[in-house]
C-alpha cells in the first residue's frame, strides 16, 4: 500500500498526463479544489480552476499540438508534491506574440503543488 506521499506524486503524474497532455475535463474538475490557487499567474488573470484552465487551453493547447509530459523527477513531504519534467509540443499556433515556428519545442518546468483530499489546493511555478 502506497504512503501518503506516494499517493501524493501519483495524482501529481495524473494531472499532468490528463489535464495538461489531453486537457481532460473531467480529470480537470476531478483533481482541482474549487478554491486551488496559483501563486505564478500573472498579473490580472483569474484565479481559481479558471487560472488552470486559461493556461492548459487558451496557451498551451492553442501554441502547442502534440503536447506531451515527461516527468523527470518528483520530491513528496507532506501535502507538497515538487516535480521537475518537460513539456514537449509542436510549435503550431501563436503563443505569447510569437507565431508558430512548426517546430518541437521543449519547456523545463519546476512546480510546486499543495494537494488536500487528493486536489490540488496550491500551485507554484
């Protein structure tokens, strides 16, 4: 049987596989507190699921086709999960100002999450 901690970096892995590499609705729903906050928004944008879900589809899934999660690393205390991964794409729509290039691209991400009752709660990075 899998320790708290375990569980922890298993519902990490998952909303990375559904949420951001298929932007799984109800995976989304599932997995997010309706009151999760994500300390690396940017300035003015909403916060809340609707933070997730403005930045897995109306930035990543519009610049990027092919999207695709490698996690690299994952470090588990209590209700924190840090992982280190990649997310790989093809560069097939605007993003940021910048049109599409066509090609693969590959974003190094560190994230922090803060889970209770196996949702995310937290978010940096």
């Amino acid at each position: 049987m899998k320790n708290q901690s375990e569980l922890n970096k298993t519902i990490v892995q998952k909303f990375n596989k559904e949420c951001i590499e298929i932007a799984s609705k109800s995976s989304f729903d599932q997995l997010l507190s309706e009151q999760v906050i994500n300390h690396s928004a940017p300035p003015n944008a909403p916060n809340g699921k609707a933070s997730f879900d403005f930045f897995i589809n109306n930035i990543l899934h519009k610049g990027f086709s092919d999207l695709k999660v490698e996690i690299l690393d994952q470090i588990a205390e209590g209700d924190l999960v840090a992982t280190r991964k990649k997310i790989k794409g093809k560069h097939t729509g605007e993003i940021f100002g910048i049109v599409a290039s066509q090609k693969e691209v590959e974003i190094n991400i560190i994230d922090i999450i803060r889970l209770n009752n196996g949702q995310y709660v937290e978010h940096w990075g």
